[in-house]
C-alpha cells in the first residue's frame, strides 16, 4: 500500500473504538437498532463519524439476502432502441434503491447462456432481457438460476415471464393508415431477417393485415434485408415503383431504425427523393430522421417508458408479486415529417 493513502477503516476498527463487537455494528448498520440500547448505538455512531467509517453497500445487501443489482441483457448496445430503454430502465431502479449491471450480446446468440451465468456469478437480484429471441438458451438459463426475468421486445418461446413491448399491431396500423389517408397505394415493407424474432414476425403479420383491411386501396409486400446486400435492396425499390406504375404512388415501411439508415443510403445511390419518389414511414424516432431530406416520418416508440415498466415490473416479483405472467404493450406515437407528405387526391 502507498505509505501517503491512508488505510480505510473496517467494521473491526469500529467495534474497538466503540468497544463492542462486529456483530454489533453489523446490527446497527443493518437497520436492527431494536436489538441495541440507546447507549451502545450512540456509541457505535460515535466510532463511525470519527473513522469516516462506510459501509459496504455489497455487503449490506448480501446480509439481508439481496444484491439490489439488476441484470440487464441487451442483444446490441449499438442500437438506439436497446440504449434508450437502458435508461428508462434504469432510472427506475436507481428510485427503487438499485442498480443496473448490462452484458451487451453484440447480436451473437451463442453468448445469452454465458451472459446470465455471468451476472449470476454477481448476485443479481433478477434480469431485464433485450435478447436475440431465439433458441432455448435463455429460457434454459433462467430456470436453472430460478431467479425472476421480465421480457422486453422479443417473446421467448416457452418462458413464462413478463412482457413489455411497443404495440406492433397497433403502430403498424397507425403507419398503413397515415400513408393510404396521403395517397400513398403501392406499399412496401422493409424488415430484417425474420428469423423467428417475435418482434419482426409481429410486423411483418401487422402489415400483412393491413394490406388485408384495406383492399381497394393498398397493395403491399414484405421484402427481407440483409446486412450487406445493397444491390437486393435497391433492385426491391426499384421493382416497387415499376409495381406503382403511373397511377399509385409507392411509399416504404421500415422495421427498425437499422433498416431506415439501409434505405437512406439506397435511395442516395439511386438519386431519389423521400416524399418524391417514394413515401415513407419509419419505426423507432433517431435523432437523425429529421435531418434526413425533408424530414423522415416515423413511428416513436415510448422507450423510456418500456424500460421503467420492465424494471417496475421485475421489482414487484421481487417483492414477493406472485399470479400469471403479464403483458405490457404501449402505444407508439406517428411523428408526421416530409417524407409522407398527401400526394394530392
């Protein structure tokens, strides 16, 4: 040890100042005051503002059986969607007198079993999972540590837990209505792989059934993009304005904010104008959609709000909320910009 740093005290610095014994201070910070005379715990808060004695909040914690630490597992930090909820998330727990602990997948399946042995490995109290979504390593891993799990996003099949998510259904009925309502006819939805994530499945089916509801008016198709293949994507706009013809306008859905920075980049290659040449509507409201042509219409998901209902959700079976698992899905809000501006009659 430096000889200048002086050594910080200890809970055995603290009994022999005050003249009683470690299990004594470890009442007294432990909140078991009852258990001490009126003289003995003033003398034990004496010793502790003379030696500028803290307490270890970890240790505390696992006195009383509880780390109050939160895992949260995301399945790509990177993603706006994935930090955004992080924060909501974790202001929750910060009010609720926890913290959060984050393992970050980089969208590697493989790691989710290694992610929940490792937070285990911490103590914690329970998990918020943003994971992949497929596969039985979750669901596999949080029965074996049987400790509490709310769902956020992506459904896992066959686990049991709390689910908090956008409402795909209805924002995806919120974007097919605002794009027909401006004259937009010839649609085209615009996801990643599907690959059995829920949240994908979810949309694609939602779009699907909007084509249904509508008829007469809208025409659509659901095209999948591939990290990488630009040309795909480009020839799958291309074919949408041949499908439009004259006479119906063509505008895209995009899934996620990943796919509307893939057709930004398509439709710069290819010199065409949002609200021009084709329509849009985006999910997920990045700070840059509005700096992106005239101004790109989106689907805002309540980000914040999700992760503070993951974490309020966790936090009640921590106290001992028992019954079915629930679900929670919020409305998203349509952000109106130039690229979906009404064509005309």
């Amino acid at each position: 040890m430096n000889r200048g740093t002086p050594r910080r005290a200890t809970i055995a610095d603290v009994a022999r100042a005050a003249g009683v014994s470690k299990a004594t201070v470890s009442r007294f910070f432990n909140h078991r005051e009852r258990l001490l005379s009126d003289d003995i715990a003033a003398r034990v808060q004496a010793a502790t503002e003379q030696l500028g004695y803290v307490p270890s909040p970890m240790a505390q914690a696992l006195s009383r059986g509880r780390s109050r630490l939160i895992g949260l597992i995301v399945a790509d930090i990177t993603n706006p969607y994935s930090v955004a909820v992080l924060r909501g998330a974790e202001k929750a727990c910060q009010e609720a007198g926890y913290l959060v602990m984050l393992f970050n997948l980089g969208n590697e399946t493989g790691r989710e079993r290694e992610a929940i042995d490792a937070l285990t490995g911490y103590q914690v109290d329970g998990f918020i999972l943003n994971t992949l979504g497929r596969g039985a390593g979750v669901v596999d891993a949080v029965a074996t540590h049987g400790k509490p799990a709310v769902l956020v996003d992506r459904r896992h099949a066959g686990m049991h837990a709390d689910f908090v998510s956008l409402d795909n259904a209805g924002a995806m009925a919120q974007a097919c209505e605002h794009l027909l309502a401006g004259g937009w006819r010839e649609l085209l939805y615009v996801t990643e792989p599907q690959k059995g994530v829920s949240t994908r499945r979810e949309r694609a089916a939602a779009f699907a059934a909007c084509m249904t509801a509508y008829p007469k008016q809208a025409r659509g198709e659901v095209f999948e993009s591939e990290e990488g293949a630009d040309d795909a994507l480009q020839d799958a706009l291309r074919a949408l304005r041949r499908r439009a013809g004259k006479t119906r306008r063509p505008a895209v859905v995009a899934g996620n904010a990943v796919v509307t920075l893939r057709v930004a980049a398509a439709m710069r290659r290819l010199g065409w104008r949002f609200g021009q040449e084709l329509g849009f509507v985006g999910f997920d409201d990045p700070e840059w959609a509005q700096l992106i042509g005239p101004g790109l219409s989106t689907i805002a998901q309540p980000t914040d709000e999700i992760g503070r209902a993951a974490a309020t959700c966790l936090i009640e079976r921590l106290h001992g909320l028992e019954g079915p698992a629930r679900q929670m899905l919020l409305p998203g809000a349509l952000q109106v910009r130039g690229s979906s501006a009404p064509t005309g009659p």
